[in-house]
C-alpha cells in the first residue's frame, strides 16, 4: 500500500508529503480546504445553483479560512485535517491525497 514517509508543514500554508514510492507531493492548504472529501462538502459541490444573472457569487471559503489548524492521523490510512475556520470533518485518506496531488509533475498538462 503507498503511504506518507513523512510529513512537512509549512507554517498554517499547506504541507509536503514524502510517499513510500519517493514521490513528493505538494499540497496548498486552499487546494486541501477546496478537495475536503467530507459528505458536508461533497454535498455541496454537487447541488450548486447558479445564481440568478447579474448576481455575483461570494467565495465559499474566504483565503483566512483556508489556513491549516491541525493535521492528525487516522489509523493507519488517512489524515483527519482541520482548517482556520473551523471545519475539521474531513478524513483525507492516503489514496484519496495522492490523487489530488497538485506538484508539477502530477498536475494536468495545460492547465
């Protein structure tokens, strides 16, 4: 099973992750806080409207609210992630992280 080796926070910003396989996965605390795999959260990216024309839509996550808070494991398969605002629903488990890998070489060419 690929797993973290090892995990580095940078400050409340986002965090590296070192994965048995020597890849190095790069995680934005905002890209995390927008990928929460939490039913709340899925909930919602599923049953957007769109607002009526001429209205402009607020953020759903204002930029302080993406700042990390805390970082747990679960078990042997995930990580339970908090973020600034409070929201700390979300088990992010190893598979699921390496899937949402934002570094370069992971990144989808041309976007």
């Amino acid at each position: 099973m690929l797993k973290p080796i090892t995990l580095e926070k940078w400050d409340h910003q986002g965090i590296t992750i070192h994965w048995s396989d020597g890849h190095i996965g790069q995680y934005r605390s905002g890209w995390l806080r927008a990928h929460c795999p939490c039913a709340s959260c899925q909930e919602k990216a599923t049953t957007h409207v769109a607002p009526p024309t001429g209205l402009k839509l607020l953020p759903m996550v204002a930029p302080s609210s993406e700042q990390l808070a805390s970082l747990n494991p679960v078990g042997q398969y995930a990580y339970n992630i908090g973020f600034k605002d409070g929201h700390a629903t979300g088990i992010f488990t190893f598979a699921y992280l390496r899937s949402i890998c934002e570094c370069e070489a992971c990144r989808p060419k041309g976007g």
